[in-house]
C-alpha cells in the first residue's frame, strides 16, 4: 500500500498567499496616507514657494536605478534590524521600511514632467510630524508604526545626497546634511530597532486589532478545512 497524499505543499502555499494578502491590505491606509501627503506638500511647493526657490532638477536618468537600489538596501537594512528587536521575521516590516523609504521620492514628480519646483518639498520634518499625527490620531496605528515611518524618514535622509528643505512648506531655506548622514542612518536603525521591540507583545507590525492579527486565525481555519476533505488513496 503506497501512503495516503498529503497536501501539506498546498497548504504551505494557501498560507503565505493568505497572510501575505492581509498583510498587504492593511497596509493599504499607510501607503495611501503616505503617497496623498506627499503629494499634498509637492502640489503646495507649486503654488506657495518663491519662485527663486523653484531649482529642484531631477537626478541624471543612468544614476536613478542605482540610487533606489541603494535606497531599497537601507529599507531592507532597517527592515532586518527591526526584525531583530521584534525577534523574529516578519513581513509587514519589510514591506512597509522598504516601501517608505522608497516613495518619499514621489516628491520628484514636477521635475520628472519639466515643471520648476523647490527641491524635495517632502522631505521635510513638517512633512513627518503632520504623518505621524494623521497615522495618530485618524488612523489609530500604534507607535511601532510610528517609529517605522520615522526609521524609514531618517533613513532616506541619510542616504540621499544635496540638500533639503527641512521646514517646507513654512520655509524653503536649504539645509546640507552630508555631515551628519552616518548619525542620521545611525539614528533610524535604534528606531528602527525600538519599534520592533515594541512590536514583541503584538506580534504585528500594524494595528494590533487589524486583520494583520487575525491572519493566523483565518490560516488555521483554512488548514482544518483542508484537512477536514476525505484524503486521496492510492491503490496497491
């Protein structure tokens, strides 16, 4: 008698798709309030700088492809050092440290389409504390959340070269922060690790009574349904 098929495969297949769905979904606020804001501060930077100030230039085309790649590195970096605060892996953190790090870019747009803009309006700490309080206060996210987006901020920071305008949209004024980019790398990754040590008690990235915890719930419920169907036979 050959032994009974086991669908132990399909099972480990349905539970990362499950989980990865949900981690995805409720992530969708996040990135929504992310992208809009950033946005929102671009569209402002049209509208309420001087136009002296409009001397923003998109980066040679041949350098952008490596300079996200080393962007995507250091969310990845931060992503792994708040896994080890949080003590184990999670995919939420990478998606979302990788994600951020990587869309404070969009602020860009205008001189991708040949429209004069400041440079980088939302790369600003104005930009970050109006975040952190609509992920507060409207969202209702929990600190580790918090401090990822910060991670991520900072990160991007120090990554980036030039100049920014760090209290854009209530002054242009351009500040250099070349000399002080290890600290500020330095500076996300204890935030970054901070959050994840936040998030041990959780067990999720996001809003602890999101759907992102009750992932695990739905993947069991999916297993005993999965087991619960007759199991194929062979015969001899």
């Amino acid at each position: 008698m050959k032994p009974r098929y086991q669908a132990r495969p399909r099972q480990g297949v349905e539970r990362a798709v499950t989980s990865i769905g949900w981690v995805v979904r409720d992530s969708l606020d996040v990135f929504a309030a992310f992208v809009a804001l950033g946005l929102t501060f671009t569209a402002i930077s049209l509208t309420a700088s001087p136009v002296e100030v409009r001397v923003g230039t998109l980066r040679p085309l041949s350098t952008i492809p490596i300079h996200e790649f080393e962007l995507i590195g250091a969310g990845v970096a931060l992503s792994l050092v708040l896994m080890i605060g949080l003590r184990k892996l999670d995919l939420s953190s990478l998606l979302l440290s990788s994600s951020f790090i990587v869309f404070l870019d969009l602020d860009h747009l205008p001189s991708a389409l040949g429209i004069a803009q400041p440079i980088r309006p939302a790369h600003s700490l104005v930009f970050l504390a109006v975040l952190l309080i609509i992920l507060t206060f409207f969202f209702k996210k929990p600190a580790k959340v918090r401090l990822t987006v910060v991670a991520s901020f900072f990160g991007h920071l120090a990554v980036d070269t030039g100049t920014f305008p760090l209290l854009a949209p209530l002054s242009y004024g351009y500040y250099s922060l070349a000399s002080v980019d290890l600290g500020l790398f330095t500076f996300a990754a204890l935030t970054a690790l901070a959050a994840g040590y936040l998030g041990r008690s959780q067990g999720s990235l996001l809003n602890p009574e999101s759907h992102t915890r009750g992932a695990e719930d739905s993947t069991f419920a999916l297993q005993r349904l999965i087991r619960s169907r007759p199991r194929l036979r062979t015969k001899a």
